[in-house]
C-alpha cells in the first residue's frame, strides 16, 4: 500500500501538514478470558472503545488491565505460554480470525510502552517512518513529491513534538528527553495511520510538564485514532478519557471488570462500592 | 532566607574547611584489595615477560636479517636465507578462509539461538556450543584428519574445475589427481572454521540476546515481521558484537597450530593457489621446527613467534575495544 491511496490531496502542497489518519476503528472485546500457563489472569471480559473515544484502564497493580492491552493487538501472544479465549472485534473483524496475520492486526492496532523505546541510534526522521520500512510500505523519500517530509512532519505535529525537533531531525532518537522520546513513540506509532492506539501507562516514568504534554497530545489525536489507556493516575483517567473501566482482581483469582461506563459516572457517580474506594484513593 | 535579613551577610560567612572523604578499609577488604591488585599485576607481567623474551631470543635473527626477515619467503637458516614473508601471506589465507566458512554459519547460529529456537531447545544449544569451544583443537585436528580432509577433496576438485576458468586462483596443477588438493591451505582453512566457529557463535549470541525487550516489542507492535524486528532493532545492537566476534575469531584462526600442522603440506612460497597442496602458516611452521632448530635457526623461529604474538594481540585488543565501546558489549565477556 502507498501512502497516497490514503492520503488526502492537500497533502502534497508544500508547507501542509499530511492529511489525517483514516476513521478511528472500534474495538469491542467479547467475553475475553486470558491465561499464562495454567494462571487464569482475565476473566469473561466484555468492553466497548468507541471510535474516536479515549477509553482509560484503570485498576490495582496485578488486576489485568496491562494483559488485557496486550490482548487488544495480539502482544499478548508473545508471551510464552499465552492463551486466550474470546474474540476481539475490529471494526467487526475478529483479529484472531485465523486468516488474519498478526502483523497485520499490530499495523492497525498501535501500541505505545510505558518506557519509551525510540529505536535509539536511528534518527528522529527515520524513527517515525520505522513502522512503514518495518511492514514494507513505501514512502517518497526525494523529489518534489516528498511524502516523506510530510508525513513525518504530521505525525511529529500530532505528537506535539515537532516544534521541538523540527530543527534537530536527523539527530538520533536516544538524544531526546524522556518525555520527548515518549512522544517521539507516539508520532512513530501515528505515521503508520492506525485505526486504534494502545497507551500501557504512558506518562509513568514522565515528570508533570512531560505528562501535561502527553496528555495534550492524546487529547488532540482521540479525533484521529482510538485510544485505549491504562493508568494508575486517577486525575489523568479523568483528564484524557471519554470512557472508564475499572478492572480488580480479588485475590488469587482472575482479573475482570467491575465497572465500566463514561468517565464522569465512574468516578463521580460510582455504582460499585470497591470503585468508589479505589477512585478515591482508599486502596490500590 | 528571610526577606528582613540583608543578602551580604551571607558573603561575609567563612567556607568551612573540607574535610576528609576517605575512609580506612577493614581488613578483608585490603586483603582482598592486594590480592586481586597482585594478580592482575600478574596477567600484565606475563604478558610483558613473553613478549621481552621473545624479543630477546630472536634478536640475533632479526639482526641478522634485518628487514629481509619481513620479505623473505624461503626458510633456509643453514644459508642464513631466511623469513616470513611466504609464512605470513599463508597464515592469513588461512584465517581468512576460517573466516569465510565460520562467519556464515556462526552468524546463522546464533540468530537462531538467540530469536528463533524454541525455549526448550534453546539451553541445550548454548550448551553445546560452549561446549564445542571448549574440545581441544587436536580432536578437531583427529577429525580433520581422519573425515573432513576426505570429504573437501571432492569440493575442492569440484570448485576447481568449475570455477576454476573463471576464477584462475581456484585452478591446480593436476586437476584430475585427489592428491593435488589433499594438503591445501583450503582445506586448512575449513578445518580451522571449524574450530573458531563455536567462540563466534558465542559472541554473537550473547550480544543479539542483550538487545532490549523494550526496542523489540515496540518494532513488533509497530506491525514488523520478526525478520523486519530482528533487522531494525537486534543486528544494529548487535553490530560491535558481531565485528568483535568475527576479529576474535580471526585471531584465534592466526595462531591455531596444530589442525594446520596435522593437514597441510609445507611448502615456503606465497601460497597463489588455495585448492592446491602446499601452504605454511607461522604457528603450524614454529610447531614443525621447533625440536630440530639451534643457533639462528631458533632465534628465527622465536622471531617468527614475537610477529605472531603482536599479530594477534593486536587484533584480539581491537576486537576488545570495539565491543567495549559499543551500546550492546558493555556487558559482554570476550
């Protein structure tokens, strides 16, 4: 696939950002139940992330919610002794459907780490183009119709980070801040035009103007891309999402979800007893 | 600092004095302390010994021939014609050949360990191969012998009528005749690669094994094959351990002594034809001499030895500092 079958025409006009990311996909997980070996982690899952949506994850340490992204674009599967039962829906397409390669499913389903991971010697340029070199898309790189440019400078600008290194571009990656770097992975992530992004406690290692800057950026990318979030801070949920669910994981059994809903009813109008004390702070 | 208080109060303070940071060790620590200290100084003082008296036993070598020692290839020290030239061109043919055979495979190896095998195949692997580069290198030498020398007969026969026309270097004397290949500096080479391909694997592996979990799964989440993951994040780790490997390979192929001197034929010419019988290397040639040597012949010999050793601790000290200095060699043991 080129770039330009998806590409909006203003794209090419110099000086123009490249246009927007397709529709923001849907994920709907139904009845997902998760193991590593004989360890049941996950039970009887059921979540809806709408399109366009920013849907936060929020529960204890241990509860599952860091699985269960990992379910969402088949990471979890990396994982020696992974097993799942369930089904994913994409758009309405199961992504475990046996026909569907799993590359193909992480190509549309983008994922962003807790530690940022910028490919450390590469340069920020060839940082955010990695996902199209790496799934073999070809990008103009010369030439006046330079797609490259462009789609690097959108994907940077998306992330909020373009300001910051329009002038350093081809310096590598690992000579950026934390907080830069972590954005970096978020523009990385963005040029490959996912329908959904997946965020395993983004800002967890980031200190407050990072964080600020992170979730400006989410904010500003939920009109692009689904955005799927897991986070231990309780403001943050309430600053970037749309959508709330709380996972808990009772002792010695599997996590699940005990409440879910928008974001304004789970922490203000909780209807679980255990959700009102871990929004508040009393445990977790 | 209170608003009330005038700032110039704080210039007119006195700097205290500094005081001492150092702290008196216990005991078991300066006798560990000495002891570690006594042994490194040991290693270094080896090392030093070797060269100072190798330096010393072939002075009279060296100053007889002077820097014909470095371009003649004969070695006839009975006509005090003699020099490493033909020794030194072989030594590298044949580490390099080691290297053409060992590097491929090492390198396929160790990707293999390190990314592809699966976990209950995995330890016994590294196992092995460790366990290969520690078999001496006369069973490679009994092996080379005894199986592979008859078995590179027919490639070396083949490679030379087939690609000999195009590549003249490959052509040999008497083609149809086995005996025209069976002590070459080909087949040296090939057993030779034999030998160093475990200490490549080795390196190669540990350092594609450190290459971090986190790079690796955000090329994998970004949609790459595990090809395209190994290709964008574990070889560029990789890339000092794998020229670090490949150098202390090489310098191990220099020295090696007896598989070479157990196969080939020698013969004291630069070795233009590496499918024909007939090479010499310095470690297999010193090895040959030793026993029957005296006087200058010797001092020749220990000559031959000191350029030998500066060799291949120049490489195997290169190979150290480029896997040091790199990202991925910080932690590993060459």
């Amino acid at each position: 696939m080129t770039i330009t079958s998806t590409a909006d025409p203003v794209a090419d006009a110099p000086g123009s950002p490249a246009s927007p990311a397709r529709k923001p996909g849907s994920l709907v997980a139904q009845d997902v139940h998760a193991w590593f070996g004989d360890h049941q982690v996950l039970s009887a899952v059921d979540l809806v992330m709408a399109a366009g949506e920013v849907t936060a994850l929020i529960g204890p340490s241990g509860c599952g919610k860091s699985t269960f992204l990992r379910i969402l674009n088949r990471m979890h599967e990396l994982v020696p002794g992974a097993a799942l039962a369930g089904q994913i829906l994409l758009d309405g397409q199961d992504i475990y459907d046996p026909s569907l390669r799993p590359i193909e499913s992480r190509r549309r389903v983008g994922m962003v780490f807790q530690k940022a991971n910028p490919f450390p010697t590469m340069s920020i340029y060839d940082n955010v183009l990695a996902g199209l070199s790496l799934t073999g898309q070809k990008v103009k790189r010369r030439g006046k119709d330079n797609e490259a440019d462009a789609l690097v400078e959108h994907s940077l600008r998306s992330a909020g980070l373009w300001d910051e290194v329009r002038n350093r571009l081809g310096t590598p990656g690992g000579s950026l801040s934390g907080g830069q770097q972590q954005r970096l992975c978020i523009a990385r992530s963005l040029a490959v035009r996912p329908d959904v992004l997946l965020m395993d406690e983004p800002c967890s290692a980031l200190d407050p103007t990072s964080t600020r800057r992170v979730e400006e950026t989410i904010r500003q990318i939920a009109s692009e891309v689904t955005v799927v979030i897991v986070t231990h801070n309780m403001q943050q949920a309430q600053r970037v999402s749309d959508r709330c669910a709380f996972f808990l994981a009772a002792e010695g059994l599997p996590g699940h979800i005990v409440e879910q809903g928008s974001t304004s009813d789970v922490f203000e109008r909780p209807r679980d007893e255990r959700t009102a004390d871990y929004v508040n702070g009393r445990f977790g | 600092m209170s608003a009330e208080t005038p700032p110039t109060l704080e210039l007119v303070r006195p700097v205290p004095q500094r005081r001492s940071l150092s702290s008196r060790p216990t005991t078991s620590d300066r006798v560990f302390v000495s002891g570690s200290r006594l042994a490194a100084i040991a290693t270094l003082l080896i090392m030093g010994l070797i060269g100072y008296f190798l330096t010393v036993g072939a002075w009279p070598a060296l100053e007889q021939q002077g820097w014909q020692f470095f371009t003649e290839k004969q070695w006839l020290p009975e006509t005090g014609q003699y020099g490493i030239a033909g020794l030194l061109e072989g030594t590298v043919l044949v580490g390099v050949i080691a290297l053409i055979v060992a590097v491929p495979v090492s390198f396929g190896a160790a990707l293999f360990i390190s990314e592809y095998a699966p976990p209950a195949l995995k330890r016994p692997l590294v196992t092995l191969v460790d366990l290969m580069a520690a078999v001496p290198a006369v069973i490679y030498a009994i092996w080379a012998l005894i199986f592979l020398q008859a078995q590179l007969l027919s490639v070396a026969q083949w490679l030379s009528v087939h690609l000999g026309g195009a590549l003249p270097f490959l052509t040999v004397k008497t083609p149809d005749s086995p005996s025209s290949y069976t002590s070459s500096a080909f087949i040296a080479g090939v057993a030779v690669g034999f030998v160093i391909m475990p200490t490549i694997t080795s390196i190669m592996r540990e350092v594609f094994s450190q290459a971090p979990v986190g790079e690796r799964e955000g090329a994998i989440a970004l949609g790459a094959t595990k090809w395209g993951m190994i290709r964008a994040v574990v070889l560029p780790f990789g890339r000092a351990g794998i020229i670090g490997g490949i150098m202390l390979g090489l310098g191990r192929a220099l020295g090696e002594t007896i598989v070479v001197y157990a196969l080939i034929s020698p013969i004291f010419d630069w070795t233009t034809h590496p499918l024909e019988s007939g090479t010499n290397t310095i470690a297999a040639h010193i090895a040959s001499r030793y026993s029957e040597s005296n006087g200058n012949a010797f001092a020749g010999l220990l000559a031959a030895g000191m350029v030998l050793f500066a060799f291949t601790l120049v490489i195997n000290t290169a190979a150290g500092i480029v896997v040091s200095r790199s990202r991925s060699g910080a932690a590993t043991e060459i």
